[in-house]
C-alpha cells in the first residue's frame, strides 16, 4: 500500500492526476492559496461551474471539471477554520477527507492528489491535521484498490517534513 502514496513538493496544479483537490470555502466562488492556484490554473469556466453547485458545506465535497487544468476533474472540500480544536475542527477535518474520498471510490478514479488541507489561512495545526490526512489515505487506499496513486501535496519545507514523519510513523516500511 505504501508505493501507492507518494509526496510531492510543490504546485498541485502542475499534476496530470485523474482529479485535484481543491481546499475551498463554504461559497466554492474562489479564494486564496491552493484555491486561487487552481482557479487561477483551470480558467474562468471553474467558476461558472461553481456558481451552480450553490456552495458546500465544512466538512463537505463536491465534482466539478478540471478545465484548463491538466487534472481532469477538481474535488472542491471546505475544511474547518481551526479556533481551539475543541469546536469539532479534527471531525470535521476528518469529514472532509472522507467525503473526497467517498467521491474518488464513486467515480472510479485511479489518482488523486491533495493538498493539505485547513493548514493554510484556516489555521489548523500541522501535526495534528497531517496525521487525520495520513489515516484517511491510508483507509482509503485499503478499501479502494481502484485507486492506484493517491499523492499529498506539500507547498512548503515544514509540510513536506510533517508528512513525511507521519507517513514514517503510520505507515513503515517493513525492515
Ligand atoms: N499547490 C499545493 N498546495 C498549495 C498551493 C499550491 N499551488 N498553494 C498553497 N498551498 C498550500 C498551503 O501552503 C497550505 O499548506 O495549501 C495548504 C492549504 O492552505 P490554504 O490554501 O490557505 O487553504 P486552507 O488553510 O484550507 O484555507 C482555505 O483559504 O484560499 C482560501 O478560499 C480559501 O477560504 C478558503 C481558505
């Protein structure tokens, strides 16, 4: 299982994947960081696509194309603002991964890739939300033998680090 999941360092929008993972907000109309990258990558259509889906809800998923993009689809999820982590923010993270994944087992996909989600503007802490990412891929990976390449995203230095030790911790290779 663990040569299905890889890391990489840099741009989610640069990967030929069957679908990426977009870290939205609850209006799915576009923002920032991960979500500006893939706007900004897919074209002005991702957005009228959007428009219709009358947004999502933290916690939730929903498909739209990849457009521009060389994915050919976009999985829109809304992860949770962290506020102290006693309002339900590692649930609903958890929901969030599992309402992706619940959508790329439904579609058949053979790949995917994520960014880390909420770890951004959202705030949520980077230990504790690595480890929820880590767990989630790695059941889905088990249940889910359509999908043959799961990738996590890491834009930066102290990510790509966070991962790495949990996918060590979670997942070892056999000495
Ligand atoms: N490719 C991969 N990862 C990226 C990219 C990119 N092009 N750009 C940023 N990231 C990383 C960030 O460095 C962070 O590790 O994605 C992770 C998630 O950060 P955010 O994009 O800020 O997402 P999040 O914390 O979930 O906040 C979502 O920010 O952009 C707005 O509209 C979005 O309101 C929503 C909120």
């Amino acid at each position: 299982m663990r040569e299905r999941l890889e890391l990489f360092k840099g741009d989610i929008t640069t990967l030929d994947v069957s679908v990426i993972v977009n870290a939205a907000n609850s209006s799915l109309l576009g923002g920032g960081g991960v979500d500006g990258a893939i706007h900004r990558a897919a074209g002005p259509e991702l957005v009228w696509e959007c428009r219709k889906l009358n947004g999502c809800p933290t916690g939730s998923a929903k498909l739209t194309g990849g457009h521009n993009l060389k994915a050919a689809h976009v999985i829109h999820t809304v992860g949770p603002i962290w506020r102290d982590g006693n309002h339900g923010e590692p649930d609903l993270l958890t929901k969030a991964y599992r309402s992706c994944f619940a959508l790329i087992r439904q579609m058949g996909f053979g790949s995917a890739a994520f960014p880390s989600i909420s770890t951004g503007a959202y705030r949520f802490p980077l230990e504790q939300a690595s480890r929820i990412a880590i767990q989630e891929g790695l059941a889905a990976l088990e249940e889910n033998l359509v999908l043959r390449k799961l990738i996590f995203v890491c834009y930066d230095a102290a990510t790509l680090e966070a991962y790495q030790a949990r996918i060590e911790q979670l997942a070892p290779v056999p000495a």
